[in-house]
C-alpha cells in the first residue's frame, strides 16, 4: 500500500479536527497532529477555527514548537504534548488532544473510566493525570507521557483527553472510544452500577477489535456527518 502524500495527511488532519468539533468532542482549544519525521510534525495553529479548519491552518513545526515550513504561524501553546509523545514513542505518528464533556466530567469527580463498551477495551487501562493545568511545558509534556506509558490514551483531570495511534484514523478511533465510552458510562451511573466487561470479555473483544477496516469504519461514520 502506498503511503500517503504530505498534502492528504494535511487534508486527514483538518478532516479530523472537524468532525471532533462536530461531535462536541473539541472545543476551540483541541489540537490534532501527524508526525512528518523525526523531528518535525504538522499540527493545527492555535489560532485557527477548528470548525472551519483549511489545510492552509495546518503548520509544520520541531519538537521545540518553531515553524519549519517559512511561516510566522505559531502552534497551540500545548504543543508539548505532542512534541513529548513523538520523543517518547517512535512508533506513535499521530497526536489527538481533546476536549469532550463526558470523560472531563468523571476525572473531575474522581471516577475511573471502566470498558463499559466492547471497543474501549482496546483503550489500555486509561490511566489519569491528576492535574488540571496546561500541559505547555517540556517538563509538564514529560510527566503527561510518563504516566501515559505505552497507553493509546491518557486522561487529564477536569481537562481532557490525549490519544496517541500509529496513524490518524487508528488515533481518531481511539478519541471517539473514549468518549464514547465516558458517555456510557456516565449515563448508565444515572440509574445504577454499570455492567463493565470482565478481563476475559475485553481480551475477546481486542482480539477482534485492534483492526484498521474497523478503525475506517468508524471515521466513516464521524466523516459522513461534516460532508
């Protein structure tokens, strides 16, 4: 399979950020990225609309945040969490930070995030990191990824969500599950003690779920609703 040209993982990135706007899963704030080498990733400015997103608001910058593509354009001000995961993890090549409701409002309270939702149980154990403020610093970036570990994602307390993934579909995937799941969960909460998926039930569930035709299938499904 060839690989993707520059431009069309541009063109994935903005298709990415817009349809988690859509679905309330980022605010003005979120930020996506693809890794473009080594050194260097694309990531949305942080000044731009995320809702009406262009590849134009797509910047190329280094693991210390400075434009390498010509232009004065400045990245958003976390982007040490993308910066810091790319260090860490050679085989990770796409950066998903969010902002969702129903995840924020259990780490606010304290509550941990079960598999309440077959594809959650390919999340990893969704650890949280027990700090609301901005992860705008190396050293804050260092931390994030420290508790991240090897996860798909890591939780951050009455803030949001990062999610890490071989590519950009696998990591939309994985900001979609999360959520998804919060959602779940926190709704089922309303009526009683959710139902979560025993270690054997979420080992079945991987099995079956680690796939990319699913992880298609699902931005699919999100894409159908900004076109």
């Amino acid at each position: 399979m060839s690989q993707p040209s520059q431009q069309q993982i541009k063109q994935d990135l903005v298709d990415a950020i817009r349809m988690l706007e859509r679905a309330e899963y980022i605010d003005h704030n979120g930020h996506c990225s693809a890794r473009r080498d080594a050194n260097t990733f694309y990531i949305n400015s942080g000044a731009s609309m995320r809702g009406s997103l262009t590849v134009e608001d797509i910047v190329t910058v280094d693991l210390d945040g400075k434009p390498v593509d010509g232009s004065n354009v400045k990245p958003p001000l976390e982007f040490p969490i993308h910066a810091e995961v790319y260090r860490a993890r050679p085989k990770v090549n796409a950066v998903f930070h969010t902002h969702p409701q129903w995840s924020t409002y259990l780490t606010m309270c304290g509550v941990k995030q079960k598999v309440v939702y077959a594809q959650a149980s390919v999340l990893g154990d969704m650890p949280v990191m027990n700090s609301p403020m901005s992860v705008n610093t190396r050293e804050m970036g260092e931390k994030m990824i420290g508790i991240m570990g090897e996860n798909p994602v890591v939780l951050l307390k009455a803030h949001g969500v990062v999610a890490a993934g071989e590519n950009i579909l696998e990591t939309f995937a994985y900001a979609a599950y999360v959520e998804e799941n919060a959602r779940r969960q926190y709704m089922a909460m309303q009526v009683g003690d959710p139902y979560e998926f025993s270690a054997e039930e979420q080992e079945q569930c991987r099995i079956k779920l680690r796939s990319p035709s699913l992880y298609k299938k699902t931005w699919d499904h999100y894409r159908s609703k900004i076109v």
